[in-house]
C-alpha cells in the first residue's frame, strides 16, 4: 500500500530555520496526558465498532438524518457526508440525506419541519455535556414535533449521543428509553469524530467508516502504546515546524486542500486548530482554501499580501482514467491534446504548490496515496495530534476554550437562566452602551 507522506522540501523558508531543541521532557508529558487524550489512541474503538454494528440495520432503515448539533458536533459529520457520500449535492439523488442543524436559524429549521417526513427522518442529538443551549432549543422544538407526528413510534425517531452517565441528554434517554451512544470521557467536540458523533452519521451514510477508523488507528496508537517516540512521530514534527514559524512571526496557517471532495476538512481543522491554540495572547489564524477553486480568489492574498502566511498543503494523485480533452481543439488549446480532465488538476497543484514555495511561504505537503476514508483518518488523526503538541509548545492547554465559555454565559443570562445575575450585570454594561448608527 502507498503511504501518505509529509513532505519538508519547502518547509523551512522566510528565513526561517529549523533550530534544534531539548523536548525529551514532553515524551514525560505524553505519558502523563494520555488518560485524558483519549483521541489519539482511541481505547474505545474496537466496542464502538461493535456498538455500531448492533445499530447499522436501524440506522440505515431511515431515508434522512437530521443532525442536532454545533461545533465539532456539525463540523465532522458535515466533512465525513462531502467527502464520502456526496451524492446528496449532485443530480437525480436518492440516497440517504443528512441534514446538520449547526445554528439557531429559525426560517431554516422550521423549514425541515414542514418539508421532512417524520416516518423516514431519524433524529439524532449530539452533546457530551448534554446542556449546549444551541443544541438543547432545538431538541426541544424536535421533540413534540415528533411526538405530534408520530403519537405511537416517536421513541424510535430519536437518536442520542452524549455523556455516558450524567446532564440532561442523558435523563432523557433513561426517561424515554431512547437508543443512544456515549461520547468518551475527555473527548471535547472539536476532537470528537472519531466517536459516536461522527460515526452515527457515517453509518447513516453507508461509508467506510471502519476504514476511517482504522487510519486514524495506524497514526495515533502506536505513538499512543509507545511514547518513547514522540520525537520521531510526524504529528510532532509538524507541531514543532508551526511553533517555530509562529516563534519567527508567521501567524496565519493557509490549509490548502487539492482534493475538492475533501474541502470541508478545512472548515473542521480550522475548529481544531482555533479552538485549542487561540489563547493568553497566542496561537495562529488557520485560513481554509480548496483548490483549484481559491486559486482565482484567496491565492493573491497568500502570494502577495503580508509575509505572515505558513501553507499546509493536502493533495493526493488526480484521476485520470476519466474525462479524456476531446480530440477536436480550437487551435490555441491543441496544447490539452492527449490529456485528461485529472492532468489539469495535477498541473494546476504542483503550479500552485511551487509558487507559494517561490513566494517565500513556508509549504509542508500533505502528500496522501489516495481519497479513501482510510487514508482521511490517518490525516485527521495526525492534525488532531499535531494540534494538541503545538499547544504543548507554546504553554497553553490545547483541550479547553474559556473564551468561548464566557459568550455562552452572557447568552444564557440574555435568557434569564436563573444564578445569572453576575453575568446579567456584564450584559447590561456593554447594552448601555449607546449605538453609533450610519445608514447604509
């Protein structure tokens, strides 16, 4: 089998040199974090596997999912249904869809409400505390839905992946007798879909989700069962490369993805990344870009515009056993004579890829063998690694978000949730604040 591949040959530029260091004292770290790190061995795997076996019939008898949930809860699964199943986005499809409320929109739920089918929709809730207000509202919008709908079988609607044994998620299955996963302990969202969250809807889907698995598998449990050789793993030499450069002043990291059926892993690294190294005054900006597509609208910015830019680069080998030029060109383009549709992808990444070099930015290839789900879950498990070795790097803690926290706080108040007064007061300060308006 062809391996994916980290490729340094344009890494180390903008004057910047890969400077050696003493990290022995972080494999001590490695040990010490592992039972609160439960992504990279992923201990829980061979009984989620078997879990979802118990479940698989169930969960492909529904013609659509709709997916409650926000963050890594959304993220995940909506990267996991473009890349793998995206028939749903094409011409003449019948297959199973999968809807994702990730916000609070009201036009846009009640319009699922009035167009699904309850008999055919299988709801499924994702929220390991159980208590995401986002999360919880629609919850409690769907749940007479269904109930009024489907008087007699609603139970069977429902669907629930959350903590194993606490917050209101839970109460709600042991009330109702509701089928439900857990999401393991210490797993937060954004490194979560490896789990339950994200393999409920691949099951859904009728992907190859063992195959996703079981890449992630090769990447982190080695590490995972011998940490004597963080050093050496490729997650910790990509975490070394993005301190340094964020050390020399390269505070934005471009992932540049030239497989266009996984664009929307940008989205999710870019929750990974943000969400865990974007604290005391640190971290670096992750920007997603899909290729060929940002070529003709964000490359200018990352060739030209400020020197601050890194570039991870996803590609893997074009298809060319497809979509042959014709044999009849206009004169000007004879030069795609006895080329595919698959060479001009080909072309245009290597182009892309030496031009960023020759700009002076910072270029670390993601060179994957091919697009299967195996392959996708080897390169979703080195970046969730790599993300949580640049934290280490840079002193923070890359597995909570306390900024974020504070926003839903002031949210809740907003609401009146009661021992909110604290936060209410926070609240009203910045509403006495008068508005400066222009009309527009």
């Amino acid at each position: 089998m062809t391996q994916a591949k980290l490729d340094w040959a344009h890494a180390w530029l903008g004057g910047v040199s890969d400077r050696p260091s003493d990290d022995s004292s972080f494999i001590e770290k490695l040990k010490q974090e592992l039972p609160v790190l439960p992504f990279l061995a992923l201990p829980f795997a061979e009984d989620l596997i078997h879990q979802l076996e118990i479940h698989e019939e169930f969960l492909r008898s529904f013609k659509h999912m709709l997916l409650l949930g926000i963050g890594g809860s959304a993220l995940g699964p909506r990267a996991l249904q473009r890349a793998f199943a995206p028939g749903q986005d094409r011409p003449n499809y019948d297959g199973p869809s999968l809807w994702i409320a990730d916000n609070v929109h009201p036009e846009w739920l009640q319009e699922h409400l009035d167009n699904l089918v309850p008999e055919d929709t299988l709801v499924v809730v994702v929220s390991k505390s159980g208590g995401t207000i986002e999360t919880i509202a629609q919850y409690l919008i769907v749940l007479p839905w269904l109930q009024t709908k489907l008087p007699g079988t609603w139970q069977e609607h429902l669907f629930i992946v959350t903590d194993a044994n606490k917050g209101f998620l839970r109460d709600e299955v042991d009330k109702y007798a509701l089928r439900s996963l857990p999401v393991p302990d210490n797993l937060g969202g954004r490194y979560s879909v490896l789990s339950a969250v994200g393999m409920v809807p691949a099951v859904f889907l009728g992907m190859d989700w063992k195959g996703l698995i079981q890449g992630a598998i090769s990447v982190g449990r080695p590490l995972a069962e011998n940490p004597d050789t963080l050093l050496e793993h490729p997650s910790w030499k990509l975490a070394r490369w993005a301190y340094q450069m964020s050390e020399a002043g390269k505070s934005q990291v471009i992932y540049f993805c030239y497989i266009p059926a996984w664009s929307t892993f940008g989205p999710w690294f870019c929750q990974l990344w943000a969400e865990s190294l974007g604290k005391d005054g640190k971290g670096t900006m992750p920007i997603p870009a899909t290729g060929v597509t940002d070529q003709h609208s964000l490359l200018q910015m990352f060739l030209d515009g400020p020197k601050d830019k890194i570039c991870l680069f996803v590609s893997s080998p074009a298809n060319k056993d497809i979509l042959p030029m014709p044999a009849k060109l206009p004169e000007q383009w004879q030069y795609l004579k006895g080329h595919t549709f698959g060479d001009i992808l080909e072309a245009e990444t290597l182009a892309t890829r030496a031009t960023l070099a020759q700009k002076d930015v910072p270029v670390v290839h993601l060179d994957m063998p091919d697009e299967s789900a195996y392959s996708a879950g080897k390169m979703m498990m080195l970046l969730e690694a790599a993300t949580i070795f640049t934290g280490w790097l840079m002193g923070i803690n890359p597995v909570d978000q306390p900024a974020v926290e504070n926003g839903k706080k002031l949210a809740r108040a907003r609401l009146g949730m009661p021992g909110s007064e604290e936060d209410a007061s926070r609240l009203a300060m910045f509403t006495a604040i008068a508005s400066k308006n222009m009309e527009f």
